[in-house]
C-alpha cells in the first residue's frame, strides 16, 4: 500500500468519523442545555459544532476532490 493509498483511506475514515463524532457531541451539548440552568454556554457549543462539522466536512471533501484529480490515473 503505498502513501495515497494510505491517505485516501484516512480520508475515507474522516468522512464517516466527523459525522458520528459531531453528532455524539451535539447531543451531549442538546442534553446538557436541558439539565443544566445555564444552557446558553451548552447552545452555543452545540452551534459551534454544527460549525465545524459542515467545515471539516466540505474540507476533507475537497482534499478528496483534489486528490481524485491529481493523484489518480
């Protein structure tokens, strides 16, 4: 397995593990805001994840688009 093998499979990884993880994390951010009395500190996490999923996401896809393209014959 030579090293674009090995990046497009760390890329395929990331693709399924940035959902799950994100997900994960917005609903212990949801669940939290409604057993804590301070749930604006647990509402803006769970923004800020949304945040960072739909750019991770859009990033390693396009690391994927460019790889596809420069890389693969």
């Amino acid at each position: 397995m030579d090293n674009y093998e090995k990046l497009f499979e760390l890329i395929r990884w990331l693709l399924v593990l940035i959902p799950i993880g994100g997900t994960t994390r917005i609903s212990y951010c949801i669940l939290k805001a409604h057993m804590d009395d301070d749930n604006a500190q647990y509402k803006t996490r769970a923004k800020n994840v949304i945040y960072f999923v739909v750019i991770a996401e859009s990033l390693v896809g396009l690391l994927h688009v460019l790889m596809d393209y420069y890389f693969v014959m």
